[in-house]
C-alpha cells in the first residue's frame, strides 16, 4: 500500500495532534509533526507512522529543511496542515506612564508564528506538491484561521489580525492552487480548549461557549475527504457544496454547525475585473 505523507505544523499538541492521531488510525497515512517541545513530539512519536521534526516555522530555513527532509525520505507530499500559532503576548491597550520615552517595543511573535509561520508553509507546500508523483492532483493544505479572523477579537487584536490575513491568503492562492490541483482551505474554529492557554483561564471561559475538540476534528477529514465523495456537503445554514467545489473554502465551526463563509461581494464591475485582472 502506498503511504500518502502529511505534514502538519504545531502537530505536538491541540488540534494539530488531534488530526495526527485521526490519520495515524487510517492506517495509510505517513504522518510528519512539527513543533519546539521534544516532550511532545517524543509522545507524538508513539502514535503509528508518526515522525516528530523540531523546528520553528518563523524560521524559514528551519521550516524548509523539514520539507526537504520529508521528501528526501518519502518522495511526496500529499496533505500539509499550517496550524503553528500563539496567542499574542503583549496587552496591547495597556496604559503606560512613560511620557518621555514612550511604550516598549510591541511583541510580534504572534505575528510572526501565525501569518509568516502560514505564508511559507504555503510556499514550501507548493513546491512540494508540484514535484511529487501526482504533481499537485488531489494534493491539499488546510490552514487554521479562527472566528477571530471572521470577526474581531477585541481583546485581542494582533491576533485577530494575523487570522483575517490568514484567510486572506488562503483567498489568495486557492485560484493558482488548484490550477495544479492543489485544494487550499482555512477553517476558522471558534474557542477549543487547547494548551495555548493555563487550565486556570479555561476553568473560568463558559463551558457553553466551547468547541468540542471532535466537532473541529469532523470538518477538517471532511475537507480533506471531500473531494474525494461524489456528493454535495450541506452546511448549518443550508447553503450546498460540491465536494468537487470544496477548494477555497472558507469553513466556520460554531455550536456543533459549520458555515461555509463566502467572500464579500465585489463592489462593482469595475472593481471585479480590478481584482481578478491576471495581465
């Protein structure tokens, strides 16, 4: 049987181990899992098939020595899951009393780990598709947005904004994407108890507010199976899909539901052949 090979970043922990271990029970999968703690890709490591790679996705050339890696050693690459980030770890509206030298530098790591950490992962997803056997049919990558990058996090605005960019991206390349049959999607989850935060913080969030972690789980094998199924994938609202028409999907999970979310409107004509204005 040949092993499809997945390449999922933050794959230690959160929902990015929650889809390692869905792959690793399919049996045909060859699951390759980034991250910085050693801990959890030694326990990562145990789950069948599975192979843990250190390195910082803000880096690039960390970042690309693993894709290298992995393909040296497999000869493909069939699915990638950008899911690497961070909360932002600055208070960004906290006042602050020095009027002579102004506030302290603005920590961008969240910036960094959770729009430039994408974008390359994009980037070197691309060129590893395109020189696999397939060549990029049938090949996909999911990358995680989040509600916040739907609507705006108040609280927390750094944040927000790398994943409205995100899905911007994401936007971006599903056109190009898929002329080589790549299938690029984001899925915007709403709050999942992951380890991005202390127990104490989750403990006091409303329960009825959370996400099950399978709920999550359920949309992203369904997007990467769904083109795979000649059928339509109705969301909570109603609104039909072609599984042939999954690619560039934007996918809300919210309350046990998940929304297909279109793109707005184009204004006018006129800004229409702006935006799509290949020349």
């Amino acid at each position: 049987m040949t092993q499809k090979v997945a390449l999922i970043t933050g794959g230690t922990s959160g929902i990015g181990l929650a889809v390692t271990k869905a792959l690793a029970e399919r049996g045909d999968w060859s699951i390759h899992v980034l991250g910085q703690n050693e801990a959890r890709g030694a326990e990562a490591e145990k789950l069948p098939r599975t192979t843990f790679h250190r390195a910082n996705v803000t880096v690039y050339d960390e970042l690309a020595a693993v894709f290298h890696k992995v393909f040296s050693e497999t000869g493909r690459l069939d699915y990638v899951f950008a899911n690497a980030g961070i909360f932002e770890r600055t208070p960004f509206y906290e006042p602050h009393s020095d009027a002579t030298n102004g506030p302290p530098r603005l920590d961008l790591t969240a910036l960094d780990s959770n729009l430039t950490g994408v974008v390359m992962t994009g980037y070197l997803a691309q060129h590893y598709f395109r020189i696999s056997p397939h060549r990029g049919q049938g090949a996909s990558i999911l990358l995680n947005s989040s509600t916040g990058g739907i609507y705006p996090a108040y609280n927390l605005p750094i944040y927000s904004a790398t994943k409205h960019g995100i899905i911007g991206f994401m936007r971006a390349i599903s056109k190009q994407f898929y002329s080589n049959g790549i299938r690029a999607n984001a899925i915007c989850p709403g709050i999942v108890r992951t380890n991005l935060v202390a127990d104490a913080i989750w403990d006091s969030f409303p329960t009825h507010l959370l996400i099950p972690m399978e709920d999550v789980l359920n949309v992203i094998l369904m997007l990467l199976d769904g083109e795979q199924k000649n059928s339509e994938i109705v969301d909570g609202s109603g609104t039909r899909v072609s599984a042939s028409q999954l690619y560039g999907r934007t996918v809300e999970v919210s309350n046990s539901h998940f929304y297909f979310r279109e793109q707005p409107e184009y204004s006018d004509e006129g800004m229409k052949e702006l935006m799509t204005f290949e020349g």
